[in-house]
C-alpha cells in the first residue's frame, strides 16, 4: 500500500507538534509528513509580552523550524494561497499544487486591525515582534500621562495577555519614577475583565489595589489618532495619551479564501475529534479551529495529541496496528 500523505499547515506549535507526534509513531512506508509554513521560522510569541519593557529581543524568541521538526518530517517553505478539500489539494503562492491524503490545519490567527477605524494608525500592542518593538519605542518616548490597555474584541489568543500587559506595565512605571505620573485604565468588551469568572475574581482586586482603573464592557469602534480618543460601540469614549490594545483577531486569510471558515474565519471543528465537520480527512487545531477553549499556545499543544492520536487509531484501524498511542 502507498504511504498514506499527510500535510499540516503551520510550523506553530499546534502544527510542529503534531508533525513531530506522528512522526514518532511511523515509518515512511506508511506516511510522508510535510509540514508548509510561510516563514520557515518558529517564533515564541509568549516572549512578545515582554520586549516592549526591554525582554529579549524578537530575534532571540525564534527557532529554525526546520531544526524543531522529526528528521522524517518534510518542511516546505512558502505561502499557501487556497486549500480545494473536496480536490484533496493545496495551491501555493507561485501556483504549485500540492496534493494530500489527510490534511491538519495549523494556521493560527490572523490580526485584523482595520476591521477598526484609525486603530492601525493610533494603537499600539504587542502581538507581533514589529509590534512589540514598536511599543517598545513608544515606552521609552513616555513621559507620563494616560495610558489604556486593552483587547478589541473576543475572541482573541491568550487571553490573559492585556491583563499581564496592564500589570507589568504598572510595575515598569514605578520603576521609572513614572506611576505618579500616570493613570492606566484597563477596558475589557465583557462585564468582567476577563473571561472566566475564577480569573476574573482573582484579578479584579488586584487591579484596584496597582490603581488600575478599568471600564467594562467597552467594545472598541473607532479611534481617533489625531483627538488620541478611543469610541466604544455604546457611543462611550476615552482620551489617551498611549493606547495598547490587543487587535481585532480573525482565521487566518487562506481559510477565509478557501471558504473553510465561518464568518469570521474560524473552521467548524468537532470538539471530541478536531475532524472539521465538513470534510472528515481534514482536522483542524490551535487558534485556527473553533472549538470552545482559550486560543492559546497550551490548548494547541494539548489538541495536538488528540489529533496524532485520532489519525493513528483511525490508521490502525484501517490498516495495520500501530504499537502505542503517543503521549
Ligand atoms: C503576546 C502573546 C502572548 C502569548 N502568551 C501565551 C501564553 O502565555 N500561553 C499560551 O499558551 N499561549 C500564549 N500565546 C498564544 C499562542 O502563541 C498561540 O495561541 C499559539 O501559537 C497557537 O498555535 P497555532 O499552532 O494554532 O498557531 P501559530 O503558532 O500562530 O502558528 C500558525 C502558523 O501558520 C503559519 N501560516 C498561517 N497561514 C499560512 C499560510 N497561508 N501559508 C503558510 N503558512 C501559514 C504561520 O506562519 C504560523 O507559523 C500568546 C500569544 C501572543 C501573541
């Protein structure tokens, strides 16, 4: 029998690791494994958190990915254009068409700052490395005033991330000899300031303990840059001296393109198998799939074992025993 062809889309860590996970458990006579990835480079975002207070810096929180991934993985370095799932073929940018037998979406999420008037030219954050070095100038060019920290919109991956951002930033104005002469506020689009009501119970008065104000259920709809004010969508608005705020997070363009996602772009996933529910030789996890968990690095690492897994009993089934599930 041919080896089965599997492809994953994305060398992040949903995609790394189940290619890696996989790879452990066959040979190449019974699955090629090739991973596609724009870049080629896997980046540890968690560490964009920290640069724009002077952590390490974007080029030290990056791996080859190709170092990263089994020696019997494959890893083509390019942008997918289109996924056809009913051709059981990909398109590259470039025009080469890559077919698969099983496919794993990897894609991630996708910044979409524009969906918001003015937020690309007035906002700052730190959900890219440019971004994150950005912020990181604009700290430093700090002077004291108001700053706000906050998300645009649910959902959006690690959702802890503005309020982690909101107390470090409080700690780095008082080590500047700053904190006096700064106001931060915190805005959340729910009625609490985080998600979960454990988190948010925890936070909350640690919160008003640093003097960190916060206005709930403000969904951002425009900023101004030049009035450097920030509407929300009830018609409420603030004035800011420096505004960071998670940007509005979408699926990835390719699942938008392909037609794979829903409104927003987010592939209907089913939560027990994370097969899509359209297209049963196609599994998605990570950010990219829709199933109701934080979008999180943690939730991806985890999802890829139900997929290796899924994929392997499905195999064993199918064709011949495979020793041990992966762990
Ligand atoms: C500032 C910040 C802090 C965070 N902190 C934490 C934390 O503390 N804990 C935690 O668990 N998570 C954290 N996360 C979230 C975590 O990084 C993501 O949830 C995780 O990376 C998702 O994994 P993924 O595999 O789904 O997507 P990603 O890791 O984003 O990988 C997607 C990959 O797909 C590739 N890709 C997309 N489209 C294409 C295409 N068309 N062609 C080719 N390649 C494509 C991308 O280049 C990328 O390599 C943080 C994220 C940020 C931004």
């Amino acid at each position: 029998m041919a080896p089965q062809n599997i492809v994953i889309l994305g060398g992040g860590v949903g995609g790394t690791l189940t290619a890696n996970l996989l790879a452990r458990k066959l040979t190449r006579k019974q699955a090629t494994i090739t991973v596609i990835d724009r870049t080629g480079r896997h980046a540890y975002q968690t560490g964009w958190l920290y640069v724009p207070f002077g952590g390490a810096p974007p080029e030290k929180l990056e791996r080859s990915e190709r170092r990263l991934l089994h020696r019997m993985v494959e890893l083509v370095v390019g942008e997918v254009a289109r996924i056809d799932a009913q051709g059981h073929v990909i398109e590259m940018v470039g025009g080469e068409w890559l077919p698969y037998d099983y496919l794993v979406v990897a894609t991630g999420a996708q910044l979409v700052p524009d969906v918001i008037p003015g937020f690309a030219e007035g906002a700052y954050h730190f959900y890219s490395a440019e971004a994150a070095l950005r912020l990181h100038a604009a700290l430093r060019e700090f002077k004291g005033g108001k700053i706000i920290v906050g998300a645009a919109g649910l959902p959006y991956k690690c959702p802890q991330a503005p309020l982690e951002f909101a107390f470090l930033l409080d700690d780095y104005l008082r080590k500047q000899g700053m904190r006096d002469l700064s106001q931060i506020v915190y805005t959340y689009p729910l009625e609490s300031v985080y998600p979960s009501e454990g988190v948010s119970d925890f936070a909350a008065p640690l919160l008003a303990e640093r003097c960190i104000a916060t206005e709930l259920n403000f969904t951002p709809a425009a900023v101004d840059p030049q009035l450097r004010k920030l509407t929300a969508t009830n018609g409420r608005s603030l004035e800011y001296d420096l505004l960071v705020m998670v940007p509005p997070h979408r699926g990835a363009a390719v699942i938008v393109a392909s037609g794979l996602g829903d409104g927003q772009g987010w592939i209907a996933t089913d939560r027990e198998t994370l097969q899509s529910k359209q297209y049963d030789n196609v599994y998605a996890l990570g950010d990219a799939a829709d199933v109701p968990v934080n979008k999180s690095g943690a939730a991806a690492h985890f999802e890829a074992h139900v997929v290796a897994n899924g994929w392997l009993h499905r195999f064993a089934v199918s064709n011949r025993p495979i020793s041990t599930m992966v762990r």
